[in-house]
C-alpha cells in the first residue's frame, strides 16, 4: 500500500532516516497495524446483538465481550510499549500483528461465550504490542519538526482503513455470520507485516534493561477485580458482598501498583513522567474524552439495532462518516496544531464532542439517519478530529525522545482503560430496566467530553514564543 503525501506528509516523508519511499512505506505499515485494533472495536459493536442471540449470551457477557479486549489491551499496552523499547519495536509490532490474526482467527471459531471473551483476550494482548510499537516507530522514523505531520496523517489514514470496518462487517453479519467480521484481521495482517519487513528499520531504547512484570500484574488484575465489581453489580445489584469485596481488592491491588512503580528501578510507567504538567494533563484529557467517546460508540449501534429497527450493515453505515471527517482533515489537524499549539485544539475539541454526544442523546434520534443521527455524528467527528492528532503530539513531545515507547503506551492504556471503566459503568445504566438508558449514557458521555475539554485549556501548556522550547 502506497499512501497519498499530501504537502504535510512529504514533509514528514523527508528526513534524515531514510529516503521518502521507505518512510512512506513505514506510515503504511504502522497505520494498517493499528488499524486491526481500531477496526476491532467499532466491528464488534455492530455484532453483538447478533452474537448475544447467536450465543445465548446475557447482559454481562456482551459487556465481557468488550471488555476482555479493552482489559488486557488497557492493562499491559504499558509493559507493551516497553517490550518494543527493550527488544526492538519493529520486532514486538510483527509479533503483536501476528498474534492478533492467530487470535481472531479463534474469535471466528467460537462455539461459545466464553470461548469468544477468551480469545478476545489475546487479541488484547496482541493489542497491546502492536499499538504502543507502532507510534514508536514513528517516534523513531521521523523527527521532532515531522512527526506531527506524521501522527496527523497516521491518524487520517488509520480512520480511513477504519470506516469501512463497521459498513463491511454489518453486511457480513447480516448476509453471512458474525463470525466472518473477525477474518478481515487476516489479510491486513499479511500485508503489515510484509510491509514492516520491508520499510521498518529496528530500533530500540537501550537504558530498558528488563520488564516489569509485577506492575503488569498488579494493573491487569486490579483492573481485572474494578471491572468485574462494576458489570456483577448490574446482575447481582450494589447489596451483594462479592461486588463490594471485587472492587475493594480491586481498590488494593491497583494502590499496590502505584507503590510498585515508586519503587521499581525500571517500571512500566514511570511516575517521574508525571512531573510535566503537559504530560499529566493530557493524560487525564484523555481519560475523560475517550470515557465519553467510547461510551457513545458502544452503545449508539446497539441502541439502534435493538430499539429502532436498523440492520447490522445499517448500523455500521452510520459510523462511516465519523471515520471519513477524520480520515480528510486529521493531517490538517496534526499541522494546525504545528502552528498553532496543541491547547486551544485541546479545549475546542473535546467540547465540540461533547455538543455532538448530547445530540445523539436527544429524544428525535428515532427520526432517522439524517436527521436523528447524522447531526450528532458529525458534531463529534468534527471535535474528535481536532483533538485526536494534538493530543497525540503532545503526550509524546512532552518526554524525551527515549521514552516514546512508554509514552505512547501510557497514552494508550489511559484511552482503553477509560473505555472499559465507560463500558462497564455505562452499561448499568443503559442495560438498566426500563427505556431511559440510553440518554443517560450520552449524557454522561457529554458530560465527561466538556470536562476534557476544560482540562486542556487548564493544563495544557500554551505554544512557546521560543523556537525548539517544548511545552513542560
């Protein structure tokens, strides 16, 4: 695959490692990578009301469904973007690719609920090597006055091979089963990894001398006990001993992952990274934003499969120009904020989102697409695809060069922790009884995108007037 270069991307396809062909073959590489996870997810949403009658599966299987995916990629996307570090990105991104397909294939063959929640908790896994390496090897790839056109135009490219994930995978449920929606993974599989084989050059930090598989094991089971208290709680009800025992261990053992990081010489994300008040907000931005995000795009298909008739493939279809908006105007994103700094981007976009979660929470969503759903959908790509490119840049401009691998992986299980703190919690709202979930979830969803939106403009470091200055 030969991605366009539009005037940013020559820019950033211009460097002093490698020649532009190479580069160019790099982005491709990294962004098809990506794009099985992105795929994934949005995928998945179309199916699951076609896998719950499929499999029999309650309420809290279809949340598990999500969120094996969503814990395993959230808890070790850390240690993950260490293990690139360490033994070299290039190597642990092909690894990642690999296990992700091997995965999906058992995802396909799932002759149950529990069978399908295992295998998405490889594909997490896998997730969580393929992710942070493949930011890292843009990190490495390109340099510090590239790699925001760089990230701009991954993050476009990544959208574009991502909208149509949920149009095809809605037709294959519909016409032929959800279990053909996982072998998509296959051929994007072959081809990343023939294209990183090719362009890729390995690199590695080598001040990380080894892994810290404690903290792993802290954050996944911590995370682990947090998200089954909360999706046990909607079945067995906030009285039940086991749900309050679950969070409280759950409680512990994630304190008990902090208190390891202060002490471990290496640790999977060090704390002295949130020193930079840049770093810390971004990451909290983050949090809230992909809480709102994720929440809304769970249970948006859901609802209108189930409560107002759509089919999978129609479902699916009123994703598309979501990931359109952000495929066109991402790489302008990711140079405006070149220009202009990351922080009015920051508090401009989250809020926007927001607006659009609120409209897609309005009681006229059952009008139809164009004027129920459209709406809302283009408010929030609008606001995502000025926040998403930014925000990016500025989590790994925030650290020395060093430390992208863990930058990005901090990054990133912020955003798949959030999501699966959203599923869980959203998810006794909306599969509460009664008819009124749904505008509580895109309620909340707003609430939580406006609140990004006020901790960029409070914590982002504004653009500095000195040329070469970052923004601590």
């Amino acid at each position: 695959m030969h991605p366009p270069c539009d005037e940013g991307v020559i820019r950033a396809c211009r460097g002093s490692d490698g020649p532009a062909p190479r580069k160019r073959l790099a982005l491709a590489a990294t962004v098809l990578g990506s794009s099985m996870a992105f795929i994934d997810g949005s995928v998945v949403n179309v199916a699951l009301p076609a896998m719950r009658t499929a499999l029999k599966a309650d309420a809290g299987q279809v949340q598990w469904i999500v969120n094996a995916y969503l814990l395993l990629l959230g808890a070790l996307v850390l240690i993950g973007g260490s293990a690139g570090d360490r033994y070299g990105r290039r190597r642990v991104f092909v690894i990642g690719v690999l296990l992700f397909a091997a995965a999906s294939l058992g995802c396909a063959l799932a002759p149950d609920a529990g069978w399908l929640i295992a295998a998405r908790a490889v594909q997490g896994i896998a997730a969580a090597l393929l992710v942070p390496a493949s930011l890292a090897i843009l990190g490495s790839t390109f340099d510090d006055t590239e790699r925001g056109a760089a990230i701009g135009a991954w993050a476009g490219f990544a959208s574009v091979t991502t909208a149509i994930g949920p149009v095809l995978g809605g037709w294959l449920v519909d016409h032929v089963s959800w279990r053909a929606i996982f072998l998509i993974n296959i051929p994007l599989a072959v081809a990343t990894v023939g294209l990183a084989l090719a362009a890729v050059r390995e690199s590695r930090d080598p001040e990380v001398e080894h892994l810290d598989w404690r903290g792993a094991i802290l954050a996944a089971s911590g995370l682990g006990a947090v998200t089954w208290g909360l999706t046990a709680a909607g079945q067995r009800g906030w009285t039940s001993p086991a749900v309050w025992a679950a969070l409280a261990a759950g409680a512990a053992l994630l304190a008990g992952f902090l208190v390891s990081q202060a002490r471990e010489k290496h640790p999977m994300m060090p704390l002295a990274l949130y020193r930079s008040r840049t770093f810390s907000g971004a990451n909290l931005l983050t949090l809230a934003l992909y809480f709102g995000l994720t929440g809304a795009l769970f249970f948006l298909p859901y609802e209108l499969i189930a409560r107002h008739g759509y089919s999978a493939a129609a479902a699916g279809a009123t994703l598309l120009p979501f990931s359109l908006i952000m495929g066109t105007l991402s790489g302008v994103s990711g140079k405006a904020a070149d220009r202009f700094g990351a922080r009015p981007m920051l508090t401009l976009g989250p809020i926007l989102a927001g607006i659009g979660f609120g409209l897609l929470g309005a009681p006229w969503l059952g009008s139809g697409f164009w004027t129920g759903v459209l709406p809302g959908l283009l408010v929030v790509a609008l606001g995502m695809t000025i926040a998403v490119a930014p925000l990016t840049n500025t989590v790994m401009s925030a650290v020395a060069a060093s430390h992208a691998g863990v930058a990005s992986g901090i990054n990133n299980a912020v955003a798949r922790i959030a999501g699966l703190l959203a599923v869980a919690v959203l998810g006794l709202i909306y599969f509460a009884p009664g008819p009124q979930g749904y505008p509580w979830v895109m309620g909340v969803s707003a609430v939580a995108a406006v609140g990004a939106g006020i901790v960029g403009w409070l914590m982002i470091a504004p653009k500095p007037s000195t040329t070469g200055q970052s923004a601590e």
